[in-house]
C-alpha cells in the first residue's frame, strides 16, 4: 500500500510542476503506464487494507484527477468495483461534501 501512495505523490507532484525530473513540459504522460491499469491496482489495495472513511479519502483526490482528464482512467467505476457498501457509502458521501464529479453514467 506504502508503494502505491509514494507513486501517487509523485504523480501529483509531476502534474502541480514540482520539479521532480529535468524537463520542458512535465506531466504523467512521461510515465508509460495504462492509468486505468494501476488506478484499479491502487484502488484495489487501498480497499483491501484501509477503513471507509481512510478509502473515501484517499480514492478522492484519484476521482477529483480523473475528473479532470475527462474520465479516461474511470477512477470512479475502478472504486465502485472493489469497495465494500462501508466504503462506498463513505466515498459518495465525500463525493457530495466535495461536489467532485465523477461521470453520471456510472452513478445509478
């Protein structure tokens, strides 16, 4: 799980421009990954190993970013997969407190 969210940092880090390579234009477009790949391997882990209040906090800041590269990565369907009711509960009730979209074709 530690791995996961050190990844995800740097990530987050790469795409807010905090230099973390030597580059013109940074983002994780340089890292050859499928994101659908291991935000579902991350959302996975994450359910397995924290409480719904821990996985609603941090799935949200994945779902805020998904949001905003037009829902390619379906963060949000990935969470609803692995989630158990507790923590699914607790992730659309930070989903409202947050107003994050998530793509209402998913949401039923």
């Amino acid at each position: 799980m530690k791995c996961f969210a050190l990844l995800f940092e740097v990530l987050q880090k790469m795409e807010c421009s905090d230099e973390i390579v030597f580059a013109d234009e940074m983002g994780s477009w340089m890292i050859p990954i499928d994101h659908k790949e291991w935000i579902a391997a991350y959302l996975t882990s994450l359910a397995r190993t924290e409480g719904p209040e821990a996985f609603a906090a941090q799935a949200l800041p994945l779902l805020r970013r998904n949001s905003g590269q037009s829902f390619r990565a379906e963060a949000y369907k990935s969470a609803l997969k692995v989630a158990s009711e507790e923590q699914t509960a607790s992730l659309e009730l930070q989903i409202q407190q947050h107003n994050v979209r998530v793509g209402s074709d998913w949401r039923q």
